[in-house]
C-alpha cells in the first residue's frame, strides 16, 4: 500500500460529499492501493450531520481509509492536506442570481484561501465545485500565492458530461464513443460547449460530430441551450441543485489528473489562464487540457472559426465583469475589517 494522501473536503456535510464518499474510500479515484486520510470540513452548526456522515463511513469498512478528522477548524481541516476539494458555499437556489452568490461567497473563500497559503502542502492540487466556480476559484488562488497557480482548478467537467450526453442521445450511441468535446469559459449560461474538433465512433468508424449530426443549426442553438439550462432545469424539477452527476464529474476531473489523459484526447477545466487564445491572464477559464504526470497543459493552437471566437468572447467578458465584482466585495470586506480594529 502506498503512503496516504490527505484530502480535504469542505461542506462536507452536503449531499455532493455524500455521494463522494464511496468513490473516495473505495479507491475508484485514485486506486486501489493508494490509502486516504480525510479531512472533512463544515460550519458548527452542521458538526452534527457530519457526525452521521462518519458513521457510515465508519461502518462501510473501507481498507483503505486510514483516518478520518472532523472538524469546524480551517486550521485542522487544511494542515498538510494533498488535494483540497471545495463544496461548502451558499447554495444557489431556484431563482437565485450569480451575483448574489457571489457577494456571499467572496467571503468564504477569501477565509479559506488565506488558510490554504498558511497550512496546505505548497504542492496541494486544488478543486472548486461550489458556483460561481470559476470566480470563486479566481478568489481563493488570490489569496493562496505560495500555491503554483497551475494547481488551481474549478470543476467544468460537469458541463463536458452534459454536452457529451446531449450529443450521444441526439445519435443513439453511448457517450464514451465521443472524444474531444470542449467547454470554454464559465460555468454559466455563457458556457460555450465546443463540438468543432469532436469525435463520434460509430460502427468502428471515427468520424467528426459535425458530420454525425449533419445539422449545424442544432448544434448552435438547442444543444448549447440545452447544456446552459440543464443545472436550472434539474434545481426547477427537484428543487435541489444537482448532486450525483456533479459527484461523477468531480471523479472523472480527479481521476485525468491522477492518471493522466489519453493520447490525443482532452478533457475539459476551469484552469488559470495563461493569456492562450486570448483570454486575460489569470483569470480562471474552461479550456481543453491534456495532463500527462500530474501536469496540466492547456491544448495549443486550434484553429478557431469567427463564430467560436465570438461565443468565447462573451463568456471571457462575463467573466472579467465577475472579477471585478469579486475584487469590489473583497475590498469592501478588507475596509470593514480595518475600520473595525479602528
């Protein structure tokens, strides 16, 4: 068995954590003889359920789960910790809007970003899944410097498993037979879900999306619709945001980064830009990544027709305006804390 890796998981009371569990503990993310050590991180007022969460842990019996530690301390909760995975947020809910989530999550990961610089690994691989993702991400590597700006990451590989389930039904096939989906920019409703340079295989025969589907106008204008809308369509019919398939999501994202992708495959992920295809540096933005040894690479020079570069452009420009509306709440929050020590 291999030395365990610490891995922090914050709201982890939530149902999203619940469902992560059983991957975690049983090896499926990361192997089967890797052991795990969690660090399991909520509010006080949730100590209670997490308590519950334990206990089943406890009683599934798992190998190679080597301890488990509860906590309300972000002290505790980050302390050497290999991979940090950010649940814990204001939920959105039926009619929220994202700068409302926003205003109250800037907060909370400013807290924790400062606490991630101070008690991580400097080598700690870090997840956000908690909306809005990308923005949030942006804030906690702000304040996290001393971690490598490529260890940052914001989960848009829920989007990339929408898109590909949109296309496998719209032609009948299973959607692993398609590769080389990708999804630009924000998990929003500026989301671009990218098919240009996607393939489909279809009786033993690789052949492009485009061709598979052999109608442009679908795939520009209900496809895309479809992969925007499906978070809200999934909170308006369960009035609960989504939870298995953003578990699986969190698991596929895991796995490519452990393992590694496929040769001339790629996956989708909110990364920290590097200024590639014109996008602001630093920014956190879902670009199309190979990852080979741990490394994330973002997939250089795709050629890019008018209309991609236009759907790109607007989710860069929400983003940007995301940016700066986190900025404002991060400064407005420093002021009230430094007149409050006035």
């Amino acid at each position: 068995m291999k030395d365990p890796v610490r891995i922090v998981i914050t709201g982890a009371a939530g149902q999203i954590a619940y469902l992560l569990m059983h991957p975690l503990c049983n090896g499926d993310i990361f192997g089967k003889d890797q052991t795990i050590i969690l660090h399991l991180f909520n509010t006080t007022r949730r100590m209670t359920a997490l308590q519950g969460l334990i206990m089943e842990i406890v009683d599934s019996n798992y190998p190679l789960l080597k301890n488990i530690i509860s906590t309300d301390s972000e002290q505790i909760a980050f302390q050497d910790v290999d991979f940090a995975i950010f649940l814990g947020s204001v939920p959105r809910k039926d009619a929220t809007h994202r700068k409302e989530l926003l205003n109250d999550n800037v907060k909370i990961f400013q807290s924790q970003g400062i606490a991630l610089d101070k008690f991580a690994k400097k080598t700690v691989k870090v997840l956000v899944v908690s909306n809005p993702a990308n923005t949030n991400c942006y804030i906690l590597a702000r304040c996290a410097p001393s971690i490598p700006r490529e260890n940052f990451t914001c989960l848009t590989h829920l989007d990339h498993n929408r898109a590909r389930t949109q296309i496998a039904s719209r032609l009948q096939v299973l959607p692993d037979t398609i590769k080389n989906i990708i999804i630009w920019g924000n998990h929003s409703s500026t989301v671009f879900p990218d098919v240009h340079f996607a393939t489909v295989s279809i009786d033993n025969r690789k052949i492009s999306v485009y061709e598979a589907v052999q109608n442009d106008n679908w795939l520009r204008d209900d496809f895309i619709a479809a992969v925007r809308k499906r978070g809200g369509d999934i909170i308006a019919a369960r009035k609960l945001t989504s939870s298995i398939s953003v578990a699986k999501a969190i698991v596929d994202h895991l796995k490519s980064w452990w393992y590694g992708t496929n040769e001339n495959e790629w996956i989708s992920m909110g990364v920290i830009s590097d200024g590639s295809y014109g996008v602001e540096k630093g920014l956190v933005f879902s670009y199309p990544v190979q990852i080979k040894n741990g490394k994330i690479s973002i997939v250089q020079n795709l050629k890019l027709d008018n209309w991609s570069i236009e759907m790109i452009d607007k989710t860069h420009k929400e983003l940007i305006e995301e940016k700066h509306d986190a900025l404002q709440v991060k400064s407005s929050e420093y002021d009230q804390n430094k007149k409050s020590k006035i």
